[in-house]
C-alpha cells in the first residue's frame, strides 16, 4: 500500500550528524545551558524552600500569615508531589529500556 505524500511513516528518520548544515547556530549555546540549568535549579530549591540560603521561611519569604513553624508542611506538600513526578519519571525511563536496547542493538 502506498502511502500518502511518498513519506515512509514506518520508517524512523535518521539521527543527523553534528557536521550536518544547519539553518541556524545558537548563539553561546554552552553559556546559555548553563544559565539556564542553574535558573531551573535556583526556582526548584525556591518553590520547595523559599529564602534557603537567606532566611529560610524569613518573615520577607514566608506567605502572610504564616509562622515558622509551618515550613514543614509547607516543605511536605511541595516536595511530595515533586518526588512523586521524579519517581515516575524513573519508571517510564526503565521501561522505555527494552526499546532502547532494541533500536541499539539494529543500529549496530
């Protein structure tokens, strides 16, 4: 059966190459990943604990009305569920493994 356009769509397209030309460059590209990294990794330590590293659960950090007591639930209801996503993150990693070794081992 042919298919539409003449595209091969059980076929998967190969990897290009680095030397492949591109349209365009990423100006600084190892500069801005590794801005970029340490923003992400500065917002996910002041999402789970606001002012770390200052003063954590500070009066300028922590929600009106809060007290310093409450940093604990607060830490549990923000890191729970970001553990949780890590965690299956992990799973669909593992079992997305036989397909990994499988185009492996018919690349090569």
């Amino acid at each position: 059966m042919a298919s539409r356009g003449g595209a091969d769509h059980g076929r998967i397209p190969p990897v290009p190459s680095p030397q492949t030309p591109r349209p365009y460059r990423a100006p600084l590209p190892r500069t801005i990943s590794t801005v970029l990294t340490l923003l992400v990794l500065f917002a996910g330590v002041q999402l789970i604990a606001p002012g770390l590293g200052d003063h954590w659960f500070g009066a300028d950090y922590a929600p009106d009305g809060w007290t310093h007591a409450e940093r604990w639930k607060y830490l549990l209801t923000e890191a729970v569920p970001l553990a949780g996503f890590m965690l299956l993150g992990v799973l669909f990693w593992a079992l997305g493994a036989p397909t990994r070794r499988a185009e492996a081992d018919a690349a090569g």
